[in-house]
C-alpha cells in the first residue's frame, strides 16, 4: 500500500531568518478549534509579529493572526487569541533556561500539517540581529545572486 505524501505548502514566517539568529529549532503541536484549522489549511495566517510566551508552566504563541473562517458563522474563532503550544516538559524547561538571557525570544518559523493531520508548528530559540548584521546578509544573498547569474550564462 502506497504512503499518501501531504503535499500541502507549509506557511513559513520568512522574516524570521532575517530578523533572527535561529539557535535551537522544536516541533510543537498547537491548541486549535475547528474554524483556525480550515483556515490554516486555505493558508489564512500572518505569522510576522508572532512570539512565544510562558504563562506559568506552558507556553503560548501571541500575534499569530488566523483568519476567521468564512463559512464560521457565530462558531468563529477570536484572529489573535493566544494558543497554547503542545510541547513535552523537558523541551519546556530547556526553553525556559534559555529565555532567561538577555536578547534571546522563541519564534514560531512554519507552520505545517503533520503525516497523521495534525497542526504542528515550528519554532526557533533565537537571538535578534543587530542592523549591520541584516546588512551583511543583505550583501551575502546579492554575492551568491551575481554569482548564480554569471554561472548560468
């Protein structure tokens, strides 16, 4: 029996590894109702501003914006509420140690539907870049850009 491959595009926060040092990445499940899971599936987030949180011993992502869902009716969910991210205790506790250095935040990478549908989210222990490091990545991908260019003619 053939292994059905879900083909769906996963929904990356691309700002993230250029606003961020990604350090340390986890697989987390995510707490949904049934309108933000539809809604993931048509590709309805906004993942830029998000983060995550502790409150008392769970974490939780903020800012991360799911579209109602249009056929939701008065069962639709709240777009920005904080959803509490599944993860095991001692994924949270290494995360916990970690957020205690100054400059240092989790932030949810991509979003995607694992083998077996559920919502699972990835997301990054990382360090915020200082401007002249955006610089010098900016300079970096125009390098490899000018050298892909004259590789191809």
């Amino acid at each position: 029996m053939a292994e059905k491959k879900n083909h769906r595009p996963a929904i990356v926060n691309r700002k993230a590894e250029f606003e961020y040092f990604l350090l340390d990445r986890f697989q987390a499940g995510i707490m949904l109702t049934g309108t933000e899971v539809k809604s993931i599936r048509r590709g309805k987030v906004q993942m830029v501003d998000a983060f995550c949180t502790f409150q008392g011993n769970e974490l939780y992502v903020r800012n991360l914006h799911i579209s109602p869902y249009e056929q939701g009716n008065a069962y639709n969910h709240d777009p920005l509420r904080p959803r509490k991210l599944l993860l095991n205790r001692t994924e949270l506790r290494r995360l916990r140690k970690n957020l205690d250095e100054k400059g240092s935040t989790v932030i949810p990478t991509k979003i995607y539907f694992s083998d077996r549908n559920f919502a699972k989210m990835e997301i990054a222990f990382s360090r915020g870049r200082k401007s002249y490091d955006k610089r010098e990545r900016i300079k970096e991908r125009e390098v490899q850009r000018d050298i892909d260019r004259n590789s191809d003619d």
